[in-house]
C-alpha cells in the first residue's frame, strides 16, 4: 500500500527556542522540569514537563493465534488496567533487550522471533516518555521473575476478545490501544512485520 505524502513534519515557523532550564523534582526515574521558552511569534513562555528514560511493550504471539496480556493495578487511575506487557529502560539497556526482559520478568515467556513494529509518544504534551513496540512469537513459558511490589495476572485472550475490550472501553490504555491497532492491521495483511530470530 503506497503511503500518502504528509506536509512536512517539522516546519520551522512553530518552533519553541528553550531559554532557561530549571529541575522541579528529581525521583527514582522521573524527573520534572520547567523551562523559560521563546514562542514563535516573538513572545515567552514557561513549559512544565516530565523526563522519562523510554520504555518497551511487547505483544506476545501464542502459536494458537491469541496474545498474552496482563491485568495490572494502576494506583494513580486507582484501577486494574488490561495491558500489553511493558517496562522502562535500564541505563544503556538496549529496547530488544529490555523488550526480552520485561517479556521473561512479567510473563515467564521467551521468545525465539522477534519484530519491531515501531515507537509511539503516549503523552506528548507534558512528557519525553516514549514507547518501543515489539512483537514477540515462538514463545516457549517458564517461570517469571516479578520485581519486589509488582503483582499482576497474566492472561490469554484471542484477538477479537481484544478488540472488542478495546472498542467498548474495557481496555483504555493508550500503549495498548495502539498495539490492538498494530495487530489488526498486521492480521489483516495491510502492515508487515520482519521477524528476526533472536537468542533468548
């Protein structure tokens, strides 16, 4: 399918120049800033947002045809969400190898082919935070190896069971949604993959 032209992606009349920097909070992981910018038409601003290392998610391909997914509390949402299996970067960690990792951690699966689908920027107006999308197959389970205060259900579902989660507002997070949104169109032949073996 030949791609349509889009308008150039980075036109340089809305640029924002950064001023000043200033660290609002430092966590763990997440660190919060705010920055004095110069706006397009000539006068400032001030942008608060969060710095985040990068993370992977992973959909996991059963040879039955199902994916496994994860039902996760999510304190902030004080909620159990349904979710592909993802995590964050470790420090010079490259994607594929914090994508096998996550996968083995969460699930206990390992997986022998391996495809990156591609990235995707959940919320692009207060945070760096990007996602690596891979889809993982020839899974072979063992045991999992959770981190100290992760608990969570691993599930199998087909893909129409996901997809109507999706269409009826049982499954809301957005890594997830564009996940469904990957595997359809893979199922349906209109995007393809390139499957790569990789030593677990």
């Amino acid at each position: 399918m030949q791609a349509p032209l889009l308008p150039e992606p980075q036109p340089g009349h809305l640029k924002e120049t950064p001023l000043a920097s200033e660290t609002v909070f430092q966590g763990r992981f997440l660190r919060v800033q705010r920055d004095a910018v110069r706006l397009p038409d000539g006068s400032d601003s001030v942008r608060e947002y969060v710095l985040h290392p990068g993370a992977v998610m992973v959909i996991p391909w059963l040879d039955d045809g199902r994916v496994v997914v994860e039902r996760q509390y999510r304190y902030p949402l004080q909620r159990a969400m349904i979710e592909f299996p993802a995590g964050k970067l470790d420090p010079g960690e490259s994607v594929l190898a914090c994508a096998q990792r996550e996968l083995w951690e969460e699930t206990g699966y390992r997986a022998a082919e391996w495809a990156r689908a591609g990235v995707l920027h959940p919320v692009i107006a207060y945070a760096t935070e990007f996602i690596d999308i891979w889809f993982a197959r020839g899974l072979t389970l063992g045991e999992r190896r959770l981190d100290a205060g992760e608990f969570l259900d691993v599930l199998a579902v087909t893909p129409d069971e996901l997809f109507c989660a999706c269409r009826d507002g049982v499954v809301t997070d957005a890594k997830t949604l564009s996940g469904a949104l990957w595997l359809q169109n893979v199922l349906r032949g209109d995007w393809s993959l390139d499957w790569q073996r990789v030593a677990p």
